[in-house]
C-alpha cells in the first residue's frame, strides 16, 4: 500500500468530554503502526481504528504533559496481556520519558504480580524499551525513518514533533506548541502536518487565569495554518481542539484557516486521512 493513513484518535483537550478521548493520533501504512501520544482513552479509540495494542510498532511521545500520557499505562498493559509472547514495546519521547515510563511500572506493580501469579504462560513482566530522542536524532522503525525536531510549548520543556518518512510520503506530528523556526524546517515540504489547535477567541471569554494561560503556548488554528503555508505542506490536519466544538461544527475552524491553500483536514474522533505519494514530474507552482 502506497502513502500513508492518519487517524485521529483523540481530538479533545484536558477537558473531559463525552465525545472525544485525550489527544493521540495513529499513522500507520503497509506494516507499520505508529502511535503518537496516549491520552485519555485511547486503546478505546485503537480498537475503534481496528487496531490492537500489540499491532504497535512504537510510541512516539512529543511531551509529558499529562493529557498526552494519561493513558499510557493502559496501552502497555494492554499490549503486555494480549501479547501471545514476550514482545517489547518501544517507546521513543523526549528526555524524562525513562522516568515516566518507570513510574508507571511501579504503579502497575501490584496488577503485574497478579497476573503473573495467576496465567501459567504469563511469565515476565511488560517489556517496555525507552529511547529518549532530542532533536536532529532519527530513528527505524519497521521500515519507516522517523525524524526528531524541536518545538516550542514552552514553559514546558523539552518538547519534540516527529516527521516519519514512509511509503513514499513524509508525515509531521508537532504535538502542542506555537510557530518556531525549528517547527518550520521539520514541517519543509511534508506531505501532511498534524498540529495542535485552539480558537483564542473563544478562550478569551472564559475569565479564568488558568484557562487564559494556555494562550501562549498553543497554535491558534491561524498560525497552525501560516505555518504550514510557509511550508508548502500539501494538507493540513487539524486536532487536539481548545475548546472542543461541537461534533462535525467546523466551519468557523476551516474559515480561520483561509492562510493555508492546500487541502485542510478537520474532524471527530476516529477521522481518517489518506495520504498519498505526491505526483511525481508536475512543476512546482510559483
């Protein structure tokens, strides 16, 4: 199969929301399953995609923030039980991942006792291999080539975006953050460019200094659109919506991202894009 598949697992924020899960987004092709970011109820949302925990060929983290880590224990639990055998599973995210990851297995210590007490052929405890990644680093995983870049969501830090270059088309996950010029050398030409988006109209009105906080650190759906303008992305996906809108109420969303003139890509959980190769010996436009 040529190109690639994004599916948005999560589209909610930190908001609890009967609707949308915690942000996470699966990229997957030919043999390969990619899982970026695990918040709230995402192995609901992989089995929704047709996907199991133990189909992961990694997980790629861009930060540690806790909407994008909540569920992260389920994926590994998950992954550990339905495993017919032993597989280790791979998590790459930024430095402090190791700490998180041991954290997390000392708060399922208990649950991995009673299952290996109880299963004859349940022998080991979860096999879960970090590899912390800063940018300019790159990486394999099952065919695909993964490229580490530095975002800014600062004060929270570090923060990374991947680009995974696979079946003939280069896709860019950014995580949360706001336009840098390192976010704009990883997004360079992608032929697609998942980002992070909140309305700061809507924010605004909500007068509570924690809600307003989160202004300075996340794209606006204009600068997510700039920046991919900027890059000549081919399409544009939009996730992770602050506020979340209604199910299926885009319009305002897509209007405020008129900078961007290639295909843009909203919508619900479970939403899928296709990416294909782009066509090969057309010019460039000017």
């Amino acid at each position: 199969m040529s190109g690639l598949d994004i599916v948005l697992l999560g589209t909610g924020s930190p908001l609890p929301d009967p609707h949308r899960a915690g942000p996470s987004t699966l990229v997957r092709g030919e043999g390969l399953h990619l899982l970026v970011d695990a918040g709230r109820g995402v192995v609901m949302r992989l089995a929704g995609a047709g996907v199991i925990p133990p189909f992961l060929n990694a997980i790629l983290l861009t930060h540690l923030h806790s909407d994008h880590i909540c569920d992260l224990n389920d994926v590994i639990t998950t992954h550990w039980v339905m495993s017919p055998v032993t597989v280790p599973l791979h998590v790459y995210g930024p430095v402090g991942t190791q700490v998180v990851i041991d954290g997390l297995l000392a708060m399922l210590a208990p649950d991995i006792s009673y299952r290996i007490n109880h299963h004859d052929d349940l022998n080991e405890a979860p096999h879960v291999i970090v590899t912390e990644v800063v940018p300019g680093d790159s990486f394999e995983v099952a065919g695909a080539t993964v490229r580490v870049g530095g975002t800014n969501h600062l004060p929270v830090e570090p923060t990374v975006g991947f680009r995974i270059t696979a079946h003939g088309v280069d896709v860019v996950l950014a995580g949360d953050g706001v336009p840098c010029e390192q976010l704009d050398d990883l997004v360079q030409d992608a032929d697609a460019y998942v980002q992070t988006v909140l309305r700061a109209d809507l924010v605004a009105l909500v007068p509570r200094a924690r809600f307003q906080d989160i202004l300075d650190y996340h794209s606006t759906v204009q600068q997510a659109a700039e920046t991919a303008e900027r890059g000549r992305v081919r399409t544009l996906v939009l996730t992770h919506y602050v506020p979340a809108p209604g199910l299926g109420d885009y319009d305002e969303w897509r209007a405020m991202a008129s900078p961007f003139s290639g295909t843009l890509v909203t919508g619900d959980d479970l939403t899928l894009c296709h990416v294909d190769p782009a066509p090969q010996g057309l010019p460039d436009e000017p």
